[in-house]
C-alpha cells in the first residue's frame, strides 16, 4: 500500500524538481559565466570546454535535487505511514 501511495507522488515530485533543477542551473549558471543563455551542446559558438563544464555543473545539480526530493518524499511517506516505501 506505501509503495502506491508513493509511486505517483514521487513521479509528481520528479517532474517539480526537474523544473527547480533547470531554474537553479540557469541561475548558477549566470553567476559562474555572467550569461543570461546556457550553452547548448550544439551551439557552434561555444569551446568544449564550456560545454563541457556546463553539462557536469548541470548534472551535479539536477542529481543533488533528484536525492534531495526522493529522500525527502520517502521520509514523508514514512512519517504518514510508519513504513519506509520500497
């Protein structure tokens, strides 16, 4: 039953934190290279390099956002339930 309840809550969850992740990788993205735009990876006029460093920045922080809103959603699950969702 904590594993249905979960399921669609934690897929609800994913796509929120998707759209936070993109909006926090824009916004760190113009402190790290005083750019409105991303570099996209197909972009002719960007180096390797900084296509390179955006993706891995990118990454980082959708991971860390994706743990963070998992972890958090089965800890609330957890304490409305009393069982871990697995």
């Amino acid at each position: 039953m904590t594993k249905l309840v979960y399921k669609p809550l934690g897929m609800v969850a994913g796509a929120l934190a998707g759209i936070a992740a993109g909006v926090v990788f824009k916004q760190v993205w113009r402190l790290i290279a005083d750019e409105d735009d991303t570099p996209n990876a197909t972009d002719e006029d960007r180096t390797w390099t900084e296509i390179l460093i955006a993706a891995a920045i990118q990454g980082a922080i959708f991971a860390i956002v994706k743990a963070a809103v998992d972890r958090g959603g089965a800890t609330g699950i957890k304490q409305l339930t009393g069982k871990w969702p697995a």
